[in-house]
C-alpha cells in the first residue's frame, strides 16, 4: 500500500530514501506499523509500564523518533519537575523533552543526524531503543514527582495525543509550537492478533 503524501512540504530524496530504510528494518524486525503520511511511521511499543505511541520521521536529514505526550493533564512547569527533566536529559544527551504550549502534556524524542542520507541498522535500532528506554524507565520517577506516592502507574489506554509532524529542533527542553499542528489520537490501539506489540528489554 502507497502512503499517503504529506500535502504541506515536498519530501525530498533523501528523507524518502530514509523512510524506506526504516520501512525495512521494522518488517524485517516483525513490528507492526503504518504510515500517517508518506514521511511519517506510527506504532505502539509494550512497556513494563506503559503502552507507546511512537512516530518515526524524516525531517531535513533528522531521523526524528517520538513518543508524543506519554504524560499528560497536569501542570509540569514546576522546578522539580524541570529539574529532573533537565537532570535526565544531562545524563542521555540524544533525549530531549518537550512541553506543549500549555504545559500539560510531556513528549519524548531524538534526532539522530543522518550523514550523507544513509544510516546502519544499529543506528537506527539504538536511536529506536534508547527513546523508548528513556521514556518507560522514568515514566514511574516522572508521575511520583507530578502527584507524590499516590502516582497512578498504569494508564488507562495507550500512551495520549500525538505531536506535530515536525518537532523543531533544539537541544534543550522546549515548548512545542502550534497547539494547532498536535494531530488527533488514533481511534483506536490496535488489538487480538493484528496488534504484536514487540517487548522492549
């Protein structure tokens, strides 16, 4: 099946060829996935505590993987919060963190610079690990510091709304852009089956 094109932007060459690569490497990993555009990969990865939702892109030579808003209704512009998030980021320095406009909702991602358009399978799957990694280990920490010992550690349905097709670029925590561009969640999770979740280690 041909995906669908993203109308906004002409995809060039190389992010073309990036996303076929990383068309290859999950069919032939066994992932389940599908396209949101013909630039863009949606899939849900099984945690030990959390269900996510993961977008994979090319954006301007970028490999851009991201769990978009895996906490979301409440208020996280707090020091602690920042703190620890600031902390995390120090410790894994291809992780960044991103807060939506209204500060209630957190993303995960990483850019993976792709030199002369080509990247390795072990790149490809590091940059995929460590995202996911990153994001489950402390998604416990993360909602203990939000709301003390009464943290609720099991969500109630997959990881929440997606972020913009493009996330801008930077290396510190930053705020997305356009609360306009955050696309709607899919129906609904995949389910029975059809719905292979791979375990992440």
């Amino acid at each position: 099946m041909t995906p669908p094109s993203s109308s906004s932007k002409e995809i060039t060459p190389q992010d073309r060829a990036l996303m076929k690569f990383a068309e290859e490497f999950l069919r032939a990993e066994g992932y389940r996935f599908h396209f949101l555009a013909e630039d863009c990969i949606e899939m849900y990865l099984q945690g030990k505590h959390l269900t996510m939702r993961m977008l994979i892109y090319a954006h301007n030579r970028h490999l851009v993987i991201r769990v978009p808003a895996f906490i979301r209704g409440a208020e996280m512009r707090r020091t602690d919060f920042l703190t620890e998030l600031m902390r995390l980021m120090n410790e894994y320095f291809d992780i960044r963190f991103e807060l939506s406009p209204d500060g209630q909702s957190l993303s995960g991602a990483s850019n993976h610079i792709v030199e002369d358009g080509q990247i390795t399978k072990a790149q490809f799957s590091q940059a995929l690990m460590v995202v996911a990694y990153m994001v489950d280990e402390n998604y416990p920490r993360l909602l203990k510091i939000l709301y003390g010992q009464e943290a609720p550690v099991d969500p109630p349905g997959p990881a929440g709304r997606p972020g913009p097709a493009e996330s801008p670029a930077a290396d510190d925590l930053e705020e997305t852009t356009d609360p306009d561009e955050i696309e709607e969640p899919a129906e609904e999770e995949p389910s029975g089956e059809d719905a292979r979740k791979p375990k992440i280690n």
